[in-house]
C-alpha cells in the first residue's frame, strides 16, 4: 500500500505570553491509501493540532509533512489553498453549511475554491451526491430546514465532490444523538469501503469502534498505534454504494 498521508519528526509550538506551548513533540506518522484512523486522547492531548496539521490549516514549528508525495511543509500559502481544495476534504462537527445555500448550493461550494465554473455539470456531479447520501428530496432544502443528521449527510457530500484523497473528520457525530450518530458513521464506513482514506478526530470510544485503526495521543505525543481487529461491521449495502461513487466520481470536473 502507499502511504497517502505521512509526517516526520512534526513539532507545533505555540507562544502563550512567556510560555513555549508545544502542542505536538516531535510525531512520526504514515497512513496508507484506504485506512480509516480515529484520533483520539483527552482535552490537550494534540489531537486537534494534528488533525489541524493534516488539513494543511496551520503550519509546524518543524518536521515534514508529505501529502500524496509533496512536502507541504514550507510551500507558499497560495499552493498551500491549492493543495487543500484539491486533495483534502473535511467534515466538521458543527457541519458549517451556509445557511443561505440549499443543499446542493453547499455541496458545490470546494468546487468554487478549485476556481472550476459552475455549470450543468457540476450541477448535476452534486445532485447525484446528495442523491447518494439520502437527500434526494432536499436538494432545495436550506441547513435551517434540515435535521442536524441530514446536515451532516450535505457535509459529507460535499467532502466528497471534489474526489479527495484524504477525507478529515473533526468529531463528525459530536452534536447527533446515538441514532444519527450511528447512521453518520455507516455512511463513513461505506466511504472508507469504496477506498477513501478517511482520518476522524473523535472522543467517544463507541464511535472509534468503527475505525480500522486507533492513535490515541497524550501530551503532543502518539502514545499507542493499533489496528482494530473488532471494527464493526459494514453496511451490507457498502457494495453498490462503492460502485456508485466510483461512477460518479470517475469523471474528473475542471
């Protein structure tokens, strides 16, 4: 497998008045094409930082970060935008929707980032996703007529619409009860099946569960690396989901 992902040696330090903050000590990770990582530790542990890190949305205090073979470490902040909108998807905690966009609108918001135009195209690439995370009949839908499970379903879409090589999850199920948190997290575990590398930022040992593999991080540094044998179990529909996305995604948009 290849290594999609991989940081050496990483450092972030933070100034907090005379204080040296270091946020993360020295991490050494690779993720290979495919995996689905949970991150996970108590409050200050760096989980965020890292997850920061990976998402080209801070940059280290030293180390090297290689994304699908390019040192993103010390390029400009114009490749930097670049890099992120082309090889990066993200879903939030708290979904960040526009609120005045419907949901296909929000869906071809990355699209807007990687400068393509807007087109029936498009369109029609975002009407499918929607389509295929169950919001086929709320694709006029604004985020404030939506329930925050469907709203986490537009996210995921739109993480999606640029055909990313990594897709970065900040505590997706963070603000769902157990019944959509669950429903979110098959439809995660679906991505992951049809060979997206998906990285999750999450708390809850419940929801680590369906992740293939678990860093836990203490005090900016990874403190156990292990592969998660009891996973649970995929959706039984995961098949026809894959060859789905992988149709649709097939073209590429420019």
């Amino acid at each position: 497998m290849t290594a999609v992902v991989r940081i050496e040696k990483l450092t972030k330090e933070y100034r907090l008045e005379s204080v040296t903050v270091r946020a993360l000590r020295s991490v050494s990770l690779a993720v290979e094409q495919g995996e689905f990582v949970a991150l996970m530790g108590p409050s200050g542990s760096g989980k965020s930082t890292l997850l920061n890190q990976l998402g080209c949305l801070d940059r280290p205090t030293s180390g090297r970060y290689i994304l699908a073979n390019e040192d993103v470490s010390r390029i400009d902040d114009d490749r930097l935008s670049e890099i992120r909108s082309k090889y990066l998807g993200f879903i939030f905690q708290s979904y960040n929707l526009l609120p005045q966009y419907t949901v296909v609108e929000n869906i071809e918001v990355p699209l807007l980032y990687q400068g393509c135009r807007l087109n029936d195209k498009t369109r029609q690439r975002c009407v499918q996703l929607a389509q295929l995370v169950g919001l086929g009949d709320r694709l006029d839908h604004r985020p404030m007529q939506l329930s925050g499970g469907q709203q986490q379903r537009v996210a995921i879409a739109r993480s999606l619409v640029n055909d990313p090589h990594v897709i970065l999850a900040d505590e997706p199920t963070g603000n769902l009860d157990s019944r959509t948190s669950d429903e979110v997290m098959q439809m995660l575990t679906k991505l992951n099946d049809a060979g997206k590398t998906i990285i999750m930022v999450t708390h809850e040992n419940d929801i680590a569960a369906w992740a293939k593999r678990i860093i836990r991080m203490r005090d900016g540094q990874i403190e156990t690396d292990e592969q998660n044998v009891r996973a649970k179990v995929r959706h039984e529909m995961a098949g026809e989901f894959s060859a789905s996305l992988s149709s649709l995604l097939a073209e590429a948009i420019r």
